[in-house]
C-alpha cells in the first residue's frame, strides 16, 4: 500500500497531538531537539492555522508512518521524522516534496553527523546557506529552498 500525504487541519490538532509527539520521541532517534519537542506539545491550532506553519503527514491507512512539522518557514522549527519501518522507501522525499510545495520558502537546520538527512534535502534542491552550532551543541547546516532570504537567516537564525 502507498502512503498518502496530507495536512493535518487545525481542528484535528488535539485529538492527534499526544499521538505525533510520541510517534516524534519514538521514531526520532533522538535527534530531535528538546525544543522542538516542546513547540510540538504546545503547539495550538491557531498556530496551525497561519500560513507560515504546517504538520504535513505521511498515512498507511490510518497509521501514521511519517511527520514533516514545520514552524515559521523552518526558520523556528522543522522536524522530519520517519517510522523506521518505513525508511528508505521514499516517504522522507514525499513528505519534502508535499511541503514544498505548500510554502514559497523552507528551511531545514541539519546536524553535519545526520548524512542520510543532508543528501535527501540536497537531492531535492536544497541549498546550503549557512553554518553554525545548533541547539545540542553540534555543528548545523541550514538548507534553504524556494525564495528564501538572506535576511530571513539574518533575523531569525542569528
């Protein structure tokens, strides 16, 4: 069976929620920061409803096999995550593929260890606009797509 992908719409928000945060913690191998974790728990479907913030998920049937979340463009947050059962199957590339298309710009921030995750988002046309030390201490990669802004990383990625 293919996936679907689709939006997770604003008022299916908190019947889902503790379900994606630990389909998150589980499936995540612990790259996922503790911030993201945090804005994933409190996020609201107000939130959701803006147009710069989107929870895009992947479906087998009614179980979800991945999550692409994504706050402010992904300047704030993005969190790709995919059920390990699923990986290497292409499901990563469609839930980047369908976000992509929702938003003129996306952001990406990429510890330099995380190679599987480098090479998806630079295969899709990704571009590397900058380097630094993210959350956990480690170095990052931010990967830009579509019109995106040198100011954008100047104001809100320091």
């Amino acid at each position: 069976m293919k996936p679907t992908y689709r939006l997770l719409p604003p008022q299916l928000l908190a019947e889902s929620q503790e379900t994606l945060v630990r389909f998150v913690r589980q499936e995540g191998d612990r790259r996922i920061t503790k911030q993201a974790m945090e804005w994933l728990e409190k996020l609201t479907p107000k939130l959701l409803q803006s147009q710069e913030t989107r929870v895009v998920l992947a479906m087998r049937g009614k179980q979800v096999i991945g999550l692409f979340a994504i706050s402010r463009y992904g300047l704030h947050h993005s969190l790709l995550v995919v059920d390990k059962r699923y990986r290497h199957r292409g499901i990563g590339k469609g839930l980047t593929q369908y976000a992509c298309a929702l938003f003129p710009k996306l952001y990406v921030r990429i510890a330099l260890d995380n190679e599987a995750s480098l090479a998806l988002f630079q295969g899709l046309g990704f571009e590397l606009v900058k380097a630094s030390i993210g959350p956990t201490g480690k170095p990052t990669l931010w990967l830009a797509f579509g019109k995106w802004t040198p100011d954008d990383l100047q104001k809100h990625a320091g």
